[in-house]
C-alpha cells in the first residue's frame, strides 16, 4: 500500500481574501518584502480569463533510471504517484508538479483530469506538459502548463517520484500547502506566512490604484497619479470616502 503525505491548508479566510487580488500585485508585493521572483518561469495560462488562488499539493517528477523504474502506462497503477497527489485532492487544491520542464511527458490526460476536477480541484500547473488537450480542454479545468503532447506520462525520459515534498517548479520553490495565485500573468507562490501581509499591503496598493486608474482615464498627470504622488494623497483620500473599494471592512 502506498501512503503520501496530506498537506496542511491554509485558513479560508486568507483564500478568499487573495481571490480579490491578481497575481501581479502578489507577485509585486512579495518583491517589496524580498521575494524578488515568486513568479514561475515557463508554465502559462492555457484557458484565458481564468484565475485561482489556492493550497498547493505537489508531485515531484526524476529523470527516469532502470534500477529505480520500469514501470509501463497501467502496470500496477497503484504505485504511479501521478495518481496519489489526485487522492489528496479536496475542494480549491491546486496541484502543481515539477516535471523538469519535460516536453514529451503528458502528466496527466483526460481521465486525471476529469478526476480531479470531480474532487472540486481549483486547478493544475505543470513545468512541462499534458496530453488529451481536445477533451481536457472541455472540463474547463484552469491550467498553466508549457504544452501538450501525445505521449504519457512515463513514455520517454522522467517519472513520478514523489508527492507533497518541497519541489522547484518554473524556478520557484513551493512546499507543500504554499498558496498559489495564479491567472493571465502567470503563477505565484505565496508562503502562507507572509499571506496576511500581502493582503494588506495589497489592498492599499489595489486602491489607490483604482482611484489612479480612474483620475487617468480622464487624461490627468502620469506624474501626479502613478505611482500616487504626495500631492494627491488628499484627493484620494475624498475618493475614499465615497468609493466602494474604499469602504471594505
């Protein structure tokens, strides 16, 4: 019987707070506290217009070697990992695996796919690819990958080694239960410790970037409103008072 760890998930209240934020200005806020690139190199949006925010479940991928695999597509399912990190699998999880940045491996296809997303999965990112694109394309499943391919999983040069250990994916370390924010721009990961923070940081900056935007829609000074100039703080803090965005508890 094969066991894999659980992660540990991060309180709701934090989840839902982020779903109001993009990836770019988590990704710019991580920068100002000194995580220069949270951002993941390589995986990109595959459906437009999606967004997710949500724990991280991982799965490891290692250059195949005979003495340690020699498994085939089914032979004893039940020991290919690929399938263990679905299992973990609850309501808003991300998967996000570490594929070397393999082009010829399809991590997961239609079946997984449709899985997952029966488990409430939020969403997969992969550096490296999947396969069945014409029928995974129909779940609607928000995916970040670097392609597609034909072939499975185990067909060419790397196997599932591990799930729900710290892995590297697109450059970025994630351990297990990391949040990740990820829509358009590309994919962030956000430590769980340091979410809090952001939001509120975040929310500053999401503000008086919507009064920013509206003041240059009406052709006022780049200068004056981006970045938000000391002179026109007053002015947007009467914005505040009326605005919407200005009024969150």
């Amino acid at each position: 019987m094969t066991h894999t760890p659980d992660i540990t998930r991060p309180p709701k209240e934090l989840i839902d707070a982020l779903k109001e934020i993009g990836a770019a200005t988590v990704s710019g806020t991580l920068g100002h506290m000194g995580f220069r690139n949270p951002h993941m190199v390589g995986p990109v949006a595959q459906n437009r217009g999606k967004s997710i925010v949500g724990p991280a479940l991982t799965l490891q991928f290692l250059p195949q070697r005979p003495d340690l695999f020699t498994e085939g597509e089914y032979a004893d399912p039940e020991t290919q990992l690929h399938r263990h990190v679905l299992y973990h699998a609850q309501e808003g999880d991300v998967v996000v695996v570490d594929a070397r940045g393999d082009m010829s491996s399809g991590v997961f296809g239609d079946m997984m796919s449709t899985y997952f997303k029966g488990r409430g999965g939020a969403g997969i990112v992969v550096d490296g690819c999947m396969r069945d694109r014409p029928n995974v394309e129909k779940l609607d499943l928000p995916l970040w990958l670097r392609g597609w391919t034909p072939n499975y999983h185990v067909q060419t040069s790397i196997y599932p080694n591990a799930v729900n250990v710290p892995i590297a994916c697109g450059g970025v370390t994630v351990i297990p239960g990391d949040i990740i924010v990820a829509d358009d721009d590309g994919v962030v990961v956000l430590p769980v410790a340091m979410a809090s923070k952001v939001i509120e940081e975040s929310q500053k900056h999401h503000d008086w970037e919507e009064f920013s935007r509206a003041k240059l829609m009406e052709g006022g000074s780049l200068q004056r409103y981006y970045p938000l100039h000391d002179d026109a703080r007053g002015e947007y803090e009467e914005w505040r008072k009326t605005n919407r965005l200005g009024n969150r508890s």
